[in-house]
C-alpha cells in the first residue's frame, strides 16, 4: 500500500554535500566524542535525503527513515548558531517576478479580509489577546534582502518587511525556553518551527513583500520569513500563532519531508 507520494527532492550531489558538512563540524565543534557522533548522525541525515528521492511502499521503511530524519533534526538543532547570518542580497538582485508557489495553484489563493482579521497566539505565552493587522504595523518594522530556496528545485531572491519575530515574541511574553512555535494558515496548511530559529535576527513575521503589503499570492496578511530555513518552513497567510512544548508537525512534515528544515 502506498502511504503517501514524496514529491521530487532536488538532485545534490550527496557526496559533496557530506563532505562539506563534515568539514564544518570538523571545525566548529571542539570536543571529539561529540564531533565524531554528528559526523555519524550527518551521514544518516544524507541518507535521508537521498532515500527521501524514492516513494517506499514499506511502512517499516518509512518509520525508519521517519526516525533517521527526526535525528537528523537533532543534529541540525545542534548546528544551529543562533548568530550566524544568512546572505543578503542588493535590491538589484531581486527576482522579478518572484515565484509563486502553494500545494495548490495561483487560482485558489486564499483571500484573508483585512478589516476582521486578527491573529490569534495562544500557548505558552503571557498575553493571549488578538492582534488586528493596524497593531502589528504599529511595531518597530525592519526589511530584508534575502534567497528563498524550495526543495522542488527552485530559489529566488526577494525583500521581505516587517516585525522582527524575537520582538513579536517578547511582546507578547512568550516562554522563550519552550521547544516549538507552531502555525495555523487561511488554507490547510499549518507547519511548527523550534524556539532557536524563532528567536533568529533574520527571522520576520513579515507583512511586506519589496515594500508594498504583502499581496495574496505571497501569503496576505502575514507570513513567516525565515532565511535560515527551507521554503515549505516559512508558513503564508498565518492566522493562528501557538507555543508550545508538544510536537505538532507541519503540512509536508507529516507527508516525509525533515522538520528541521534549515538550508
Ligand atoms: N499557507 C501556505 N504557506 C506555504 C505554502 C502553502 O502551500 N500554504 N507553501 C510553502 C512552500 S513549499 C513554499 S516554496 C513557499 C512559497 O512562497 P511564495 O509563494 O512566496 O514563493 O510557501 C510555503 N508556505
Ligand atoms: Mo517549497
């Protein structure tokens, strides 16, 4: 029986890419016992992806590579450094016009109503109310230049404005030691992040895309921007905010794809 269908990974040249990672851990991490087990979870990481390419008809199959993927999370976890900076790009290299792209196509893109819209945030925070869109443009804004990169093969550059998401989650009194933050949107999909990459500098509840409020294809009225992570992370048309302790997954999360996500 087939459990789900994977789409199509991008072909990368798996050797290259654990050579490289190899290397960085080789100089990023001081203490041998824990470099030489990231090496290790890093080579079943690659695994992962690789085998991710084939569709498995065997359930035993997928709950292993559904285990070595969730250790690979562990291990992107750990390399995490919660100051390193993605590249930014000149406004010049800006793609024009920007990709659009959904588990659906253009024609169905949600339309959110701006005046009764109100995020919800809920969870492990102190202040639970709504926030109408006027409140969240009343917060200090900032852009970025920045490359989305989707696992179908694509990347793009684009400038993203809004709340620093750190800020937004400070504001709300937030419990910045629980593990996850988790996202409902307008359309079906829904997608959690962990608490390092929401407390990243880069990291934007974006209202803006290249200075104008963010159109409908691009996710209206809101979007999680994250460069530090994979395209199907950065949730569009987000209307429901929670934190969390407990695991929730995501859209494609649940259909095979890593969680962790980070490019
Ligand atoms: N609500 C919602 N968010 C989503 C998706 C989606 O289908 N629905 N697709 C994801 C994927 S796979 C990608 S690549 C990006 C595409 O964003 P863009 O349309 O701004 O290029 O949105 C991500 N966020
Ligand atoms: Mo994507």
């Amino acid at each position: 029986m087939k459990l789900f269908q994977r789409r199509a990974l991008p072909t990368v040249d798996a050797e290259a890419v654990l050579a490289d990672a190899r290397k960085l851990i080789g100089r990023q991490v001081e203490q041998p016992a824990r470099r030489a087990f990231l090496q290790r979870t890093l080579t079943l990481g690659g695994l992962s992806l690789l085998t991710g390419c084939s569709i498995s008809d065997d359930p035993s199959v997928d709950a292993a590579l559904t285990r070595i993927s969730r250790l690979n999370d562990t291990a992107q976890g750990w390399l995490f450094n919660p100051k390193q900076l993605a590249p930014t790009y000149p406004e010049s290299m800006i793609t024009r016009p920007f990709p659009f792209n959904a588990y659906y196509g253009e024609e169905d893109v949600r339309e959110v109503d701006e005046a009764s819209y109100k995020l919800e945030v809920t969870g492990m925070v102190a202040d639970k109310r709504r926030w109408t869109l006027p409140e969240l443009r009343a917060m200090a804004q900032t852009d970025q230049v920045t490359r989305h990169i989707c696992v179908e093969g694509w990347s793009a550059i684009g400038k993203w404005g809004g709340v620093p998401f750190a800020d937004f989650l400070r504001r709300v009194g937030a419990d910045t030691t629980a593990k996850y933050v988790g996202f409902k949107c307008a359309d079906d999909y829904y997608t959690s992040i962990d608490m390092p990459t929401a407390l990243h500098p880069q990291t934007l509840l974006a209202l803006t895309y290249d200075g104008q409020p963010l159109p409908p294809k691009y996710g209206f009225p809101m979007k999680l921007r994250m460069p530090t992570k994979l395209g199907y992370k950065n949730p569009k048309h987000i209307l429901a905010i929670f934190v969390s302790n407990t695991y929730s997954g995501g859209y494609w999360e649940d259909q095979g794809y890593n969680w962790f996500g980070g490019s």
